[in-house]
C-alpha cells in the first residue's frame, strides 16, 4: 500500500521510445536536419526511424523528455517517490517503456490508446551534438479525461510538487493548466521545463498562458534564447534573459519565482523574482573522454533539481543534484542512469 508520503512529485509530458544512433552529416542532410535541435516529424521525415533501425545500428532507450526526468528524480528520492503521466499505445515499444521504468522504481499511469502507436524519437548523435526527430503517437492523444479520472486526480491532489515538460504543450495545454492551478491554489510549487526552442517560438500563447503559475522555470541557453526572440525582449544575454523570465507576472504570490537555465559546460544561472544578482554554479566537469552522449543531459539535470525542491532543499543544493545527475547520465548510452545505483553525495 502506498502511504501519504508516496509520489511526492507528479509529471507529466510525452512518453516516447528513442531510436538512437550514431549518425553523419549526410543523414542530417538527408532529413533536413540541424546538428542540436528538437522537433515535431513531417512527412518528409517519416523514413528516418527504419532509415535509423536498419543503416546506423540505433539502439532503442526510453525516451521523453518529462519521464527521463522522473526517472531521474526517482533516483536519487525514496522509493515510491515519483509518478508520471503521459499516452502510450499498446505494442512493444510501450513494453519496453514499461521495463525501463520498472528498473528505475518510477510509477506511471499511461493513457493507453489501442489504436495508435507509442511515440517515437529519432536521434541522431553527431559528437557531442544531438537531433531529435518526433512522432508523437499515442502521446499526442493524452487528454483531460485520463488525469480527471478519480484515481489519477487523486494522486494530482496527494503530490506536493509538478513538473510539466514544455513538449506537452503540444499535446494537451488543458491539463497543464489543470496542474498549474491546482499547484498554486494549494501553495505547492510548480516546475515547467521550457523543452526546446520550438516551443517558445510555435507554442507561445499555451506557453504564455502558463507563466503566472511557473515557480521554477528550467532551459537551457538556446531555449532562453528562442524566449527572448519569439517575446521581443531585445536581447540575447541570457542573464538577462533569466530575469525577464523570473520577474514575469506571478499568481502565487507566496512564492518568488526562480529561473534556471543551463549552458552545458558553462556556468548554470539562477535568477530570483525581485533579485538583481543573478548567481552562476559552474558545472562539475568531467573530461571528454568520459561523455558518452549528451542527449538527455537537461533532462537528467531536471530531474535532479526537482529531487531537491521535493526534498525541501535550497537552490544551491538542487542545482548541484541536477549537475551530479547530469553528469552521471551523459557517461550512459542516451538518457539513461547507471546502475547499480551511484549515491548521491551532498555538497559540502
Ligand atoms: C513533442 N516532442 C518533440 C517531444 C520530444 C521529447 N519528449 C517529449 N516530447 N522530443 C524529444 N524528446 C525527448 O527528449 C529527450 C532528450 O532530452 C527524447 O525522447 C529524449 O529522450
């Protein structure tokens, strides 16, 4: 039986399997693909999944940006800490999904559709780089009713902290609102991962819609950068940029906003709603040799900065998880943890 102190953090986003291999320049090309970037599948990109499976030897890992995060939170909370919601379909790559889960001790709660198939992420490593190609699936079918169903909105109303991954605004901006509200109307702090740059740029008004509710708002440099282009701000200096978002209108008032963004190897800046002096926590660096793949880096940072807002801890201390995670997760295949576990060492 689950007790009251079970699934302290709820998420939500869009489950997807990633098809991940290491590619070329002529596979960029071929797609029309950037180096680093993150977007929705056309039609002209519909070959690039087999195209993967059969000519580059990809691999299949779990995927989805919100749910590597909750894996990522999981380990490093309590057991029975975590639980993600998102739509899945009913085939093997929803299997798989299940099984990488289950080794993470992360609780989900699918929207099953039979119809449609589970999401899918193509990935193409180039270096240090990452592409990522989407076909949302079945992950683009979740809706209101399955997190208005009584069992799941009770889990909503138990959790003390949300986390919403900003690709979900093309899903289901309805049920993000739903979290939002429900986290402010109960003081409960509420975390929304800005996801890639499409989404400040295509996804604005859902995206704006939200902001009153952002307690903690995490990106990284380029998405705080497509912000600022797609909101007139006039500028790309990301501290800059971090204040704006900071200091955006807030409903919660009991709370101050924070924005986090992150810069890869740069320092990750902090920004506080009120506050002039945007702080810098430089990362813990690794050397190259070390990295296997950066994809699922933010994500893994995420999920260890959420694990220490749950945990009560002050900013510094959840920055430094998110940094220690990350830099576990990008010595593994994809977005992934090592296991057996690593234990997480407090700063000092
Ligand atoms: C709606 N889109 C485009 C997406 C995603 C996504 N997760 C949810 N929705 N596009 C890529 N990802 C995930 O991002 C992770 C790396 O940060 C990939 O599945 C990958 O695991």
């Amino acid at each position: 039986m689950a007790s009251t102190r079970d699934y302290r953090l709820l998420c939500l986003e869009n489950p997807l399997l990633d098809i991940q291999a290491v590619g070329d320049e002529a596979l960029l090309e071929k797609y029309s693909l950037k180096a680093n970037d993150a977007i929705l599948a056309e039609e002209k990109h519909q070959g690039i999944f087999e195209d993967l499976l059969t000519n580059y030897d990809a691999k299949l890992i779990a995927g989805g940006a919100a749910q590597n995060t909750a894996r990522g939170a999981q380990y490093i909370l309590p057991p029975n800490s975590v639980v993600y919601l998102g739509g899945v379909g009913d085939d093997k790559y929803a299997a798989i999904l299940h099984d990488a889960v289950k080794q993470a001790g992360l609780r989900v709660e699918y929207r099953v559709d039979p119809k449609e198939a589970t999401g899918r992420c193509g990935v193409v490593i180039t270096g240090h780089n990452r592409s990522m190609c989407t076909e949302l699936g079945a992950a683009n079918h979740y809706d209101l009713e399955h997190l208005k169903k009584p069992e799941i909105w009770a889990l909503v109303e138990n959790a003390e902290v949300y986390y919403v991954g900003g690709y979900h605004f093309t899903v289901c901006p309805p049920a993000i609102m739903e979290l939002a509200k429900q986290a402010a109307a109960n003081n409960k702090p509420f975390i929304l991962s800005l996801s890639a740059p499409f989404i400040a740029q295509f996804f604005k008004d859902p995206l704006d819609a939200s902001a009153p509710y952002w307690d903690y708002v995490i990106g990284n440099e380029t998405e705080a950068a497509a912000y600022a282009e797609s909101h007139s701000l006039g500028t790309t200096d990301v501290k800059v940029i971090a204040k704006a978002l900071a200091n955006l209108p807030k409903e919660n008032t009991q709370r101050k906003r924070v924005a986090i963004i992150t810069q890869g190897t740069e320092p990750t800046l902090v920004a506080v709603q009120g506050e002039d002096e945007v702080r810098e926590f430089p990362v813990h660096e690794i050397s190259k040799e070390q990295i296997n793949d950066t994809n699922g880096a933010g994500d893994a940072f995420a999920g260890g900065f959420a694990s220490g807002i749950v945990e009560g801890k002050s900013i510094e201390e959840s920055v430094h998880r998110g940094q220690w995670l990350a830099r576990l997760s990008i010595q593994e295949l994809g977005p992934s943890y090592p296991f057996p576990k690593q234990t997480y060492q407090p700063s000092a």
